[in-house]
C-alpha cells in the first residue's frame, strides 16, 4: 500500500512538473494523418527511384567491366545485355511502389538494358515484357528463374555468335527480337543501398558495393577502379587462399595450444588468439596488392581512365585516420598503394603505347 501511495506522488509531481515546462509561442501548421501517410508514400516513392538509379549506374559499370575482361575469367556466362525482375523481385512497400511505377506483374520484364550491348542495338526496352524465350513460353506464372534460365539456354550451342530469340510484349504490340549473347565473368553484383559504410567486398561468386562507397566516389572511373578490383580478388581466388589460409592457421594454432598445454602450462587465451588473428592475415596485404594491380587493369581494358582515378586512394587517405597513411593493416597504406598504382598505370601505358595487349604479368602457373 505504500509503494502504491509513493508511486502516485511521484506521478503526481511527474505531471507538474511536465505541466511547467516551456512550450512553443508561434501558431505553427499542423497536419492531418491522411496528408502525413500521402507525403509518407511520395518520399518512399522517390527512395525507391533513387536506390534503383544508383543499383542502374553500379551495374552499368560493372557490367562493362565484366564483359571486358571476360576472356581472363577462367569460366564465363552468356549475357544479353539487359536484366530481368517482376513482381515478386521486390518485397513489403517496395512490392507495391515497383508495380505502381513500372506495371509489374508476374511477367518477367526488362529492367535495365547496357548500354553498347546488341540488346540495346536492337531496341529492347526498358520495360519490355518477355512472353518466350527460344520458343519456350515463360509467361506463366509457375515461371521460376531456373525455368528462366533452362530457356535462355535451351538449344543453345556454346557459340557465343548464335542468337536467342525473343518474343516481347511492348503495349500491346508483340515484337520478336533477336539478341546475340556475349561472354561475361560470371559474378553477380549487389547494390547494398542500406549500408553507408564506405565500402566494396568480393566472396568468389559476388561483387558488393554499398551504398557509402558509391556516394564517396566522384567518377564512373574512381567506380570502375573498386570494381576491377573486387574482379581481381575474385580472378586471382583471393577468398579460396584466405579461406585456406584461416584453415591453416586454426589447424597451426591447435597444435602449439596441444604442445603448450602437454608440458602443463595453460597458453593464455590472449597469446592463442593473436597467433590465429596474425596466421589468418598471412598474405592479405598482399592480396589486396595484388587486386589492385590485376584491377586496374580490369579498369583499362573496359576504357576507363585509370590514370586520375587512382587519386581514390588519396582521398580515402584524408576520409580516414591518418595512421593508415603510413601504417598497414590486413590493407596495405594508402601511400604505398598510390604509389603502386602509379607504377601500374605506368606499366599500362608502356603496353598501349607499344601496342601489347593489356594483360597484368601474372607468374607462371598462377590465374
């Protein structure tokens, strides 16, 4: 009963309290909650149209870079040039804001066509709808990607010249269309529009750039530097290396903690630590030297200029601490890799002017 009582008093005294203090003196606007969630739906609307830009620029770049330096990949896909979603792409709000904008349905439809591709030669849409592929209906709504997939390469040689033929439904005009495939490295890329982090990472089948590091570069060259890069982690098998080697160190680490422990002293957790952190980051600087020098020239061979675009790694150097100027981490300094970089773009232009192709020197029997 007096806990109660107490609590009252001190609500008592919280309403007074609240009661006293200052409020606003102007006769500012109100709004009603209809006009609130209209404004909401305008602003998601135009978010939407936004990530969808930047996902359409990162891809476009990627997408050169990719088809450029296709004949490096050790193993390659046919691409037509254009991308595909529909209405199930898209999940919650977006779901409804796509199929307001765009007319989405369970039809696959185009999405982005590349600019240079026969598909963009040959005048398909954005927004085009696929009805077949090679004479196979994908119109239907049990239509999944891999049944997607399966037509786009049914009777389809491994000639990349043969064409694939396409029956579009623009309005309600039917069209037929046919798109010759090129060869591409075949790794996908994903737009992380939620994360600002300035940053771009490679696992072996992707290429992720986010939404922090898109904004942080000024040019479609500074883009297409991060972007050979990740291609040249996944070229060079960074993650199969790095995988190996954190498995080596795990295997290494057990074996000093098994010797240690056996003369009856316990290893301190911090010491075992430190040797797994250290043994795992064997060859990551290099790594990432390594990316860097295959990756600008993934750069030059789509047509960028890689020559002010390493001025990235400047500006990175001021975003950041300091100390990564001069000190390396799992990355090495952003000095020295200006410095690098600069001889690479040197030893490109040696090749361009005397007319080799560009290749990065790769050692024997390494890819």
């Amino acid at each position: 009963m007096h806990n109660a009582f107490s609590s009252l008093c001190m609500l008592l005294m919280l309403c007074v309290t609240l009661s006293a203090c200052a409020s606003p003196s102007s006769h500012y606007k109100t709004a009603s909650k209809t006009e609130i969630d209209g404004e909401i739906k305008i602003q998601k609307t135009m978010a939407f149209e936004q990530k969808r830009k930047e996902e359409e620029h990162v891809g476009a770049i990627a997408h050169k870079i990719l088809t450029s330096n296709a004949q490096l990949c050790d193993t390659q896909h046919k691409d037509l040039g254009f991308t595909l979603w529909n209405a199930y792409f898209n999940h919650g709000e977006d779901r409804e804001i796509a199929q307001t904008l765009y007319d989405l349905d369970h039809v696959y439809q185009v999405k982005y066509v590349y600019a240079g591709s026969h598909a963009a030669e040959q005048d398909i849409r954005v927004g085009d709808k696929i009805i077949a592929i090679n004479e196979i209906d994908i119109s239907s709504k049990k239509t999944s990607l891999t049944a997607l997939t399966k037509a786009l390469n049914h009777n389809n040689s491994d000639k990349v010249d043969k064409a694939i033929r396409l029956i579009l439904l623009r309005g309600d005009q039917q069209l037929y269309k046919d798109i010759r495939p090129v060869l591409i490295c075949p790794y996908s890329i994903r737009y992380d529009e939620k994360s600002m982090e300035i940053n771009a990472y490679a696992d072996g089948k992707m290429i992720i750039v986010t939404r922090g590091l898109y904004r942080f570069a000024q040019t479609d060259n500074e883009l297409a530097l991060v972007l050979g890069h990740e291609l040249g982690h996944n070229i060079m098998k960074h993650n199969i290396k790095s995988s190996y080697n954190q498995a080596l160190a795990e295997l290494s680490t057990a074996i000093i903690e098994i010797t240690v422990n056996s003369t009856g002293y316990k290893m301190p957790d911090i010491l075992t630590n430190t040797i797994r952190t250290r043994s795992a980051r064997v060859n990551s600087v290099e790594f990432e030297r390594e990316a860097d020098y295959t990756g600008l020239y993934m750069s030059e061979r789509a047509g960028y200029d890689t020559a002010q675009a390493i001025n990235f790694w400047r500006r990175m150097a001021v975003e950041f601490s300091a100390s990564n100027i001069s000190k390396r981490s799992t990355h090495p300094a952003t000095a020295e890799r200006f410095i690098y970089l600069e001889k690479t773009y040197q030893e490109i232009l040696a090749k361009k002017n005397s007319g080799q192709e560009l290749r990065p020197n790769l050692k024997a029997n390494a890819k």
